[in-house]
C-alpha cells in the first residue's frame, strides 16, 4: 500500500461505518452503541482509483490513562503517528461538541496532514453541523454519508490534496497490478490442478485464531507474541469487542493471529452487541487453521471451555491448549498431573490434544507454545497413501473383525484419504449404515495412534461399493 490513513473522532460519530464503506467488506462492528470499537484496525482500502491502508480507531475520549477510555485513547493516538493522513469525523447532524473542538486542537498539533470529514451530510437539517465544522479550523469539510455512500469522490480529492499526487499515485502502482492479477490466476490455476496436494510448506503464513472465555488472557498473550501493547489489555472482562489480526515473524515464518472477543455460555450472552462480537469470533475460527483455546489455570476445564473444544473439533480446525496464567499457579507439578489427567479424561473427542502452560504476563512457554502450533498444523495437512492405508484397514479387520448385523457380517473393502485440512477418509464397505458408530471410533482411534495424529479431527465417510449387476433383469 502507499501510504496509511487513520480515521479519528468522537464516539458514534461513524468511523467504523466509512471503515467498512472503504475496505468493501463488514469487517468493524457497527451498533448505535457509542464506544462500540475499542482496538486499532488496519485494512486495505479502495476509493476510486486510490489503493491505501486505513486504520479504524476507537472513539476519542477525554479520561485518566489508567481508565478503560484513556487506553483505548492511546490506542487511538498511537494509530495518529503511525498514518501519513488522518480523517477527522465529525457528525453534521447532530453537529459540533466541545469534545470535537478539543481534538481538533489535538490533530492540529500534530502537524500531519488532516481531512475533516462531516458524516451523516444526507440528513435532514445537517447543514447547521456541517457549516459549524468550519469553525475548528482545519480547512473546509468534505461532507459525505458512509452508510449511503454519497460524497465518496469529494473524499478522495481531499484525501489526494492532502497526500500529494506523487504519493498518492506511487510509480510502481502498475507493477503491482500486474502482480494482482498473477495471484488471482495462480489461484484459479491451483483449483483447476489434480487434487494431490504437495508436501507440507513450512514457507507458507499460517493462520491461527486465539478464543477462550473473557479475561481469559487472550489480548496479552498477542502482545507479548508482537513485544508491544498493539491490543487493549486490562484488568476488565470483555474488552475485545472485534476480532483484530496481526502479522508477526516467528523463525521466518509469517503468522497471522487473531484476537478474539471472550465467549461465553450461549444463554448469558443477551445484548446485540456481545451477540455480533461472538459472530466474529466464531468467522475467525472458520477461517483459521489452527486455534488455540486459551484456558485460564487457575480455573481450568469449565463449561465454557469444554464446549469451546468441542465447538473447535466440530468445525474441523487443529487445536492447541494453552493453559495461561502458569506464573500465579502455586505448585506447578501437582497442578500439571492434574490437568493432563483432565484433558485425556474430558476431551476424549480431541484425544492426543497438545496442552502447554503459558503465562503472557511473563513470556513462560510462549515458544513451546508456537512449536506445538506448527507441529499441530503438520498433521492436519497430512496425507496418508491408499496403499499404506489399504494395508492398515486388512491389518485392522484381522485384529478386530466388523460386527454382524442382522446375521450377516459387514465387510470393509477399500480406504483411501480424500482430504486433508482435516484428514478424512473414505471406506466401501457393504451396508455403510448399518455400521455400528462403536466401530467408527475404534477406527478413528486407531488412525490417530497408528499413523501420529494426535488432537486433530479425523473424518471417515463410508460408502456402499457398485454392484455390476444391479438394475439387470435375472435370466432364466
């Protein structure tokens, strides 16, 4: 990207909403709730023929730094040094505040370059807001509407007024382009391929997703990953409001993390906007491919977490414990025994699930932590070769033959690995549903011991073989 754009202002004034109008997707939260975006989030914007980075920030506030608002306004000033631009939103329709014209002082001593941005311009009687904006003194207002998405050509002048042509419009903006459209056909061309899969690419970024219950650790343990306070920490429960990725280097291997807001019980989660926080958190595990489940030491194995496990497994993600808060654990050994004993006995669906002790506070285990991710995300790319695999099923039905249904006996008669992300298999067999789920999981366990495949889901379908003769009238 060319350069980077921060979008500013008070509360419920839209942010989010023109955030979300420029990035072309639904990825902030939006709720008339004030105060509803509490971390910094990047994304790649597109306004006409401009290609940026823009930031969505949490609402200013006047607070203590050691309030929930006075972070979050750190957040947001930290996000004003690091972009070459900076969009004041004001909202016309209701217009100016004495808190719009104390940051507008904040933003002219910052000495970047600014675009005021009167939002809501489409309503009735917001012209009083809009001309008022004039007041603050940071040139003429450039008045749009971000949910309709009226003013979007206005907006981009401003905005290259204030950049400058030459980087606004950088000379390799062709080049990268052309390099677009390699990607888009490289993705195509790897549908349209065999479905044989290369061998597993320790070069390619890796996608992992933090969830757990609130307060749970899950924001510091990113921090002390990144070595900064990139994401909003405190002592309060449910801070995390939207699921923020960050892309860090771990060994030379890009990982992208993201944080999630806490979950918790399904039937305590009443308000709007803790439901569209667990929505996104629930997205960002479809799309990751390895999920760590942060469980809270002192509190282990509650509710919650067991059916964050299984809501993890259910989904077919690689799953990795990390029991946080180690550093307040008072007998460490006793306190380990117990919870390996707990995992193996409650989590019987995850058998062989990697579990570390981790404190984000002080960095214990983060390392071991990241080298079990990596080893869990090799297993759930595994692939298994059919003649490997057609061995095992005959070794298997030797050891212990298919039950007899009905008086007569199933038989299995071929296996093969259709998928990886997570392994599955297909099995023809004769009757496929009469096959007893007890069997399904004596063959599940034995491919998880058989061929190493601790803690990751294993899908077997099974099917009925064709019959030749089928449909054919008999001779006589």
């Amino acid at each position: 990207m060319s350069f980077t754009v921060a979008i500013v202002g008070r509360p419920n004034v839209g942010k989010s909403t023109l955030f979300n109008r420029l990035v072309g997707k639904k990825l902030a939260l939006v709720d008339d709730t004030p105060g509803v975006t509490r971390d910094r989030r990047p994304g790649a914007a597109k306004l006409v023929d401009l290609r940026f980075t823009i930031i969505d920030t949490a609402g200013l506030e006047e607070a203590g730094p050691e309030t929930l608002e006075g972070r979050m306004r750190a957040q947001t000033e930290a996000a004003i040094d690091e972009a070459d631009v900076t969009l004041f939103v004001v909202d016309a329709k209701s217009g100016l505040t004495p808190l719009d014209k104390t940051f507008g002082e904040l933003l002219r001593r910052s000495g970047k370059p600014v675009v005021l941005v009167a939002n809501k311009s489409e309503a009735r009687g917001s012209d009083g807001g809009f001309y008022d904006a004039f007041t603050l003194g940071l040139g003429e207002p450039v008045p749009i509407s971000a949910e309709h998405g009226q003013g979007m050509i206005d907006l981009r002048d401003a905005i290259v007024e204030a950049i400058g042509e030459e980087r606004a419009f950088p000379k390799d903006d062709e080049d990268e382009a052309e390099t677009d459209v390699d990607v888009r056909d490289s993705v195509l061309g790897d549908e349209a391929e065999d479905e044989a899969e290369p061998e597993y690419d320790d070069t390619k970024p890796l996608r992992v997703a933090i969830i757990g219950r609130p307060n749970a650790g899950k924001s510091t343990l990113i921090n002390r990953f990144l070595g900064e306070d990139r994401l909003l920490t405190g002592p309060e429960a449910g801070i995390t409001r939207d699921s923020i990725s960050v892309e860090w280097d771990w060994r030379g291997r890009t990982i992208k993390m993201f944080d999630t807001a806490g979950m918790r019980r399904k039937a305590r989660v009443q308000e709007k906007l803790e439901k569209l926080s667990v929505a996104d958190s629930l997205r960002s595990i479809r799309f990751a491919e390895t999920v760590v489940i942060v469980f809270d030491a002192t509190i282990p194995f509650e509710k919650q977490d067991l059916q964050l496990v299984d809501l993890v497994i259910r989904e077919g993600r690689a799953a990795v414990l990390a029991f946080n808060k180690w550093d307040l654990v008072e007998d460490p050994q006793a306190v380990l025994a117990d919870l390996r004993e707990k995992t193996e006995r409650l989590l019987p669906q995850a058998r062989g699930i990697r579990a570390v002790p981790i404190s984000g506070q002080t960095g214990y285990g983060l390392d071991k932590l990241m080298q079990n991710i990596i080893e869990t995300d090799k297993v759930w790319n595994k692939r298994i070769s059919t003649a490997r695999l057609n061995r095992w099923l005959e070794g298997t039905q030797i050891q212990h033959p298919p039950p007899a249904v009905s008086g007569r006996r199933l038989k299995l008669k071929y296996m093969t690995q259709v998928k990886a992300r997570p392994p599955a298999f297909m099995v023809s067999c004769t009757r496929p549903d009469a096959l007893p789920e007890s069997y399904v999981r004596y063959l599940v366990n034995g491919l998880r011991a058989d061929f190493n495949m601790p803690g990751v889901p294993i899908r077997i379908h099974f099917k009925a073989g064709d019959n030749p003769f089928e449909g054919r009238k008999k001779k006589r």
